[in-house]
C-alpha cells in the first residue's frame, strides 16, 4: 500500500502515476474520501468516548437524586459510543480495501505506458551469426536427451516437462551457481516453503492484478507461489527490523507454480512459458534512502550471473504499465533467443519501495529509534527457461552444445553431444 500522507500532500503525483500505467485515476479520490470518512470516524467515536468517560466521573461524585438521571444519560451515551465504533469499523474497512486497489507510485523516470513501450538501456554482446541453420531449445533439448515433453504432458498435462540426465545437471548448476554468487555477496541461503497463506500471497500484491495466474488450493485456503520472493516477502511480517549494519539479502531457491491464465497460444512450445520452474530469487530489506542504490546493485548481480552464461543480452527500463502493482520500478534482462531473432526476458528485479512491507507490517528503527516502514526489493539470479538461451547460443554445427565454462564444474562436462 502507498503511504498516505503521501497521497495527501501529492495526489496529482500519484494520478500521474495511475494514468502511466494505464489504470484509473478515479482510484486516487475514492482512496482520499475514504481516508478522511475514516478520519471523521475516529475524531467522532474519539470524542464520544471522551465524553461517556467524563459522565462516569460525574456520576460518581453524583448525589443520590441526581444518579438516576446521569446513569439514564450514560445508557444513552453508550449507546451512541457503540453506534460510533461500529461505522469507525465499517470506515476501517473502506479505508483498507479503497487502499489495496491502489498500485505503487511509479518512479519518476520509469517509462510510461504498456508491455511495448519499454526503453532499451544497454545492450550486451553481439548475437552470432551461425554458418549453420541454428535449431531450437527444444528441438536440441530432444535431441540430447535433456528435455521431454511429451512424458511431462503425459503425466501433468501441457505446459509440464521433464529435465532429464544433463538437462536436470544444467539446472541444477545454474541454481547452485546462483547460490554460491549470492552467499559470496552477503545473502543468506533460504529454502522457503512454496505455499503460503493468503494474508501473505496478498501482502506482497498477488491477489490483485495477478491473481489468476495463482494456483490456489481451496480446501487449505493456501496458495503455491509463483516466486519464492512471496515466502521471503512474509518471513519478516509484522517485525521490527534492525538494519543498522546494513540491508537484509536472502536469496530464495524454490520451485514456483503460474496457472499462465490469459496466456493460451503463446509460446506453447518448449520450456519458456510453463507452469512450474525452479529459481533462485533474491529478496532485500533495506531502509527507503537506500532502495534505489540496493536496486542497481540487483541489477548487477543478475548481469554478473548472465555474464557467467556467455549469452547477449539487453538491459530495458520497464514502462509502467508492465511493472505489476508491487513495483515502483523495474528492471528487466532479456537474453537473445537466435530462433526467435528476438530478445526473451531471463531477468527482472523490481523496487517495491515500502508498498509491500506496509501490507506486511515490516518496519525498523531509525537512528533516533523511531519505527519506519522498510522497502523491499526483488530479483532473479536464475532459473529454468536460461535453459533456453543456453541452448540456442551455445549450438554447434554438429548437434551439440557447449557448456558454459563457469557451467562445467556442475554439469560435468563441456559439450552435451547428440
């Protein structure tokens, strides 16, 4: 949720922000009416509370003739105190819901606009030309034995797979890979549960906007998460945090669960769009002064990881339309995909500022030992569909791949031959 003194002091600021990502302005009054209804409603019942308080000092310096009538006075007042709580709950309530429909305020500087109207920031590497017609991932993936769909539709339905022999090695030494590069930057390791209660699925901003993508599991009212970045989000809910010594990194390896709703005919084949995949995600809680420098020092890890990987890729500022209703700014790095003479995201690491840890309840002590609300930040350090532009890049005329030199160690050997 945005803070809101901030919408009090800058409403057309945060307007702005509605129109850039394409959503309703309208939200932004609603939330301020609901705001000062709930204001009036406390001062009210505040008041009345007062005042029933006083009458019970009064009635008992009262004498014995006056008593009956106080106390008839007391009756009716705490009739109307009742009255006053009970519409203070109902404002309560309009307050939170006017407030949760409400996305972050995007950073100024953050593109305006939809999925298509990113800007291109850098770009990395130059795509090779092969002197060879260049197969897909998933055509190599088959034909080196390391990916099969036909079995992972047989047993799950579309959009499941199996990683087999060097496939499940490639995986498993890009994730490790991505832990050893965390651990050595200061995160800490979490292996975190994959299913979460909803105050916690909808602390971080996934019931919104995302909601269909969720798995949900009714009779345990729990849902799978979609990123491990859920489970970290909750694992300081309602604390107070000291982050005197500096940020709290944890680094998330889970596998994730997207029903892909709204997402039918595209990119059906192969592993680049499927309902469970494995990642390590990075999670931060740090104060709101150091969020936007903790953003850029993501951002440089996840191109360190990429550069291990020996793939070109390009750096984009995503407009805000596409940032999802968390993030106030984001990131994304997409790797080259030769097939698809297209750049395909591999990497995305957002700034939630304090929209996340203010559901949450996540706050920390500032230097004069006041509790504050933290900011959070996320991103992806690896995951399954690198596979892909592993693949493709790494291609040669024969059939076969050769794996990335920061790969061997973990895969045990430098060519996946046919």
């Amino acid at each position: 949720m945005i803070d809101l003194r901030f919408l009090r002091e800058n409403p057309e600021a945060v307007r702005a922000s509605q129109r850039a990502r394409g959503e309703d302005p309208a939200l932004v009054d609603a939330l301020l009416e609901a705001d000062a209804a709930r204001r009036s409603a406390v001062a009210t019942a505040d008041s009345l509370r007062a005042e029933h308080k006083a009458m019970g000092k009064v009635i008992g310096k009262a004498s014995k003739e006056e008593r009956p009538a106080l106390l008839a006075a007391a009756t009716d007042m705490s009739a109307k105190v009742k009255e006053a709580e009970l519409a203070q709950n109902a404002a309560d309530a309009d307050l939170d819901a006017a407030h949760r429909a409400l996305s972050n305020v995007i950073q100024d500087g953050a593109p305006a606009g939809g999925e298509d109207d990113y800007v291109v920031l850098e770009t990395v590497g130059t795509p090779k030309e092969f002197d060879f017609e260049p197969k897909d991932h998933l055509e190599l993936g088959e034909s080196l034995r390391l990916i099969d769909m036909e079995r992972g539709a047989k047993v799950s339905g579309s959009r499941f797979y199996f990683l087999t022999g060097f496939g499940a090695m490639l995986q498993l030494g890009l994730l490790q890979l991505a832990a050893q590069k965390a651990v050595a930057n200061g995160f800490t390791m979490m292996i975190p549960p994959v299913l979460v209660r909803p105050e916690i699925m909808a602390g971080t901003g996934f019931l919104g906007q995302h909601s269909a993508e969720i798995y949900h599991l009714e009779e345990d009212d729990l849902y799978l998460v979609g990123t491990s970045e859920v489970p970290l989000a909750g694992y300081h809910s309602d604390e107070i945090l000291d982050l005197s010594a500096g940020p709290k990194r944890y680094a998330g390896w889970s596998s994730c669960f997207r029903r892909e709703a709204g997402s039918y005919g595209k990119d059906t084949r192969g592993i680049i769009r499927v309902h469970q995949f494995d990642k390590v995600e990075m999670f931060v809680y740090t104060t709101p002064e150091q969020a936007d420098a903790e953003h850029q020092r993501l951002l440089a890890w996840e191109r360190e990881m990429l550069a291990a990987i020996e793939v070109p890729y390009r750096v984009i500022d995503v407009a805000a339309g596409d940032l999802g209703s968390s993030a106030a700014r984001k990131f994304d790095c997409e790797a080259w995909v030769p097939t698809q003479q297209a750049y395909r995201e591999l990497t995305s690491t957002s700034n939630c500022t304090t929209f996340q840890a203010r559901r949450l309840s996540i706050r920390y002590r500032d230097e004069n030992g006041k509790a504050q609300v933290a900011a959070t930040l996320n991103g992806t350090l690896a995951t399954t569909r690198w596979i892909v532009a592993i693949l493709e890049n790494h291609q040669q005329a024969d059939g076969s791949v050769r794996v990335p030199e920061a790969l061997v160690p973990f895969v045990g050997t430098e060519v996946l031959t046919p």
